[in-house]
C-alpha cells in the first residue's frame, strides 16, 4: 500500500479506465498549461474525440459532449465557475488556450523573453553535456509552445559555442571544421560530445 503522506500537496488527477487500460487526465494549473495541453491531446486522441476539437475535421455531438466531459475533469473548479457556460469542446478548448497562452502580443513578449534567455545561456565549466542539453531543449520546447521552433542548425551553432573552451575546444573545433553544421543533427552534435566527455 502506498504512503498516504506520498502526494501530499499534489494536484488531484481524475482516472478513466479504457478497456483495460488506465488513463488520467491531467489538472490543469497555472503553470503547467504546455505540458497539460499536450496530455490532454493524447487523452482525446485515445477517446476519439479530438476529432472534434481540431477546426474543421468532424461535427458529432456524442464526441463532442465526451470532449468536454473530459476536458472539464482535467480543469480546476474556478475556472469551471468562470467559462462554464461554452456551448462546445472547441469553444472551451479555445478559452483555456486564450487565458493560458494569451493575445498575439503577450506571446510575443513570451517570445522575446525566451530568445534572450537562449542567447544569453552558456555552460559552465563543472557543467555535465546532459545538463546544457536538458536547459537548450527546455528553451527550445517553451519556443514550439509558443509556436516559434529554433532551427536545429541554430541549437547546433549555439551549443558549440557555448562549450568551455578548455575543456572541449578540440572536438568542438574538428566537429565545426569537419562537419556541415547546416546538416548536422542537435541529437548527433551532443552525442558525440558525450562521447568525448
């Protein structure tokens, strides 16, 4: 039996089971939308019902009132007591989205901020590869959230560049001297360095 003090203070997940399968709807907070938009794409998908959320595919009222249900597992009653009265899964779909990532301007501002964040990120010298990875990829998935992707040929300049030259100057100057940077995979580039590390 598990530890009841275990997932204390955690977010509480709703659970359908399909067929024999178990599948949890995530909760939605104020910081976790990304992420949780993702999961609950996952969730339609299983139930047949982002069918009715993506523009334009189908128009069911069963999908679409199991849409919702759904959806209104995985959202927090205060948001429920405030968007509550949307006719359809898309409409509500579209209002979470509106209240989570914003207007065009704020996405922007997001946007910007983040592209600073990518240009100022180095890593330091007792810095392990794995970890550098996990913060530019980090940067690079808050970028395709916000529909903004960061070219691989760009992920690959950056993390050559930001490399300490003490430690790796002579792979990083064969790998820029030998390979096209413009072809190469940002999965191949780190790789290779782990390798070398």
């Amino acid at each position: 039996m598990a530890d009841a003090g275990a997932n204390e203070g955690a977010a509480p997940v709703k659970v359908k089971e399909v067929g024999s399968t178990i599948v949890a709807c995530p909760m939605l907070n104020s910081t976790n939308y990304t992420v949780w938009a993702l999961r609950m794409k996952v969730i339609l998908r299983i139930h047949k019902a982002w069918t009715v959320i993506d523009p334009g595919i189908e128009e069911n009222e069963e999908k679409d009132y199991l849409a919702m249900g759904l959806i209104y597992q995985a959202i927090p009653e205060t948001l429920i007591m405030q968007i509550g009265d949307v006719e359809s899964s898309i409409a509500l779909w579209d209002t979470i989205k509106s209240r989570h990532v914003g207007a065009d301007r704020v996405k922007e501002e997001r946007l910007q901020t983040l592209m600073a964040e990518f240009d100022r990120l180095k890593i330091s010298e007792s810095e392990s590869i794995d970890t550098f990875t996990w913060k530019l990829s980090g940067i690079s998935s808050k970028g395709a959230a916000l529909w903004e992707s960061i070219d691989e040929s760009k992920m690959v300049k950056k993390f050559l560049k930001s490399l300490p030259r003490t430690k790796f100057i002579h792979i990083a100057a064969s790998l820029e001297q030998v390979l096209d940077l413009k072809t190469m995979g940002f999965k191949d580039v780190v790789g290779r360095l782990k390798a070398y590390e």
